[in-house]
C-alpha cells in the first residue's frame, strides 16, 4: 500500500474491524453486502449508505460516529464522544 492509498483508507474503520478480529469476508457477510464493497467503503472509493453504516457500526460494537465522523453531524458527535 503507497502512501497516496494509505492517505484514502478509513483508518477508524479499518482499525475497528482488525479490533474486532473478524475479516472483511466475515464482516461483508455478516451484514450481507458484497465484500467488494465493503473493501471499497474501507478505502473510500464508495460512500456508504445510512442503512450500510448502521450494520457496520453494529456488527463491530462500535457507534457510528467513531468510524464514520464524516457523516455524523458535529452536534451529534459531541454528544457520541
């Protein structure tokens, strides 16, 4: 991975994921999206939708807010921290 690739990749997220010991295969089947795009949400090339980010936080015990900042409002991420 280049520094340009590093630089794009949704470090919380692929931080929680690694913390939770579950591979990207287990954590795209377990919240059934392809596992393509979940790889792709990872590396920001895809935007996940609302409905994606609330699985995803479920499925690693984690809010919402901790992997996905960008999406949460900063009123609601105030109260999340």
């Amino acid at each position: 991975m280049n520094s340009q690739t590093l630089a794009n990749v949704n470090m919380a997220l692929k931080l929680a994921i690694v913390h939770s010991r579950m591979t990207q295969r287990r954590l795209a089947r377990r919240i059934r999206i392809d596992e393509t795009r979940l790889s792709r949400i990872i590396s920001r090339q895809a935007i996940p939708f609302p409905r994606e980010r609330k699985k995803i936080a479920r499925a690693l015990k984690v809010s919402e807010a901790e992997i996905f900042p960008e999406t949460v409002p900063q009123s609601e991420q105030a109260v999340s921290a």
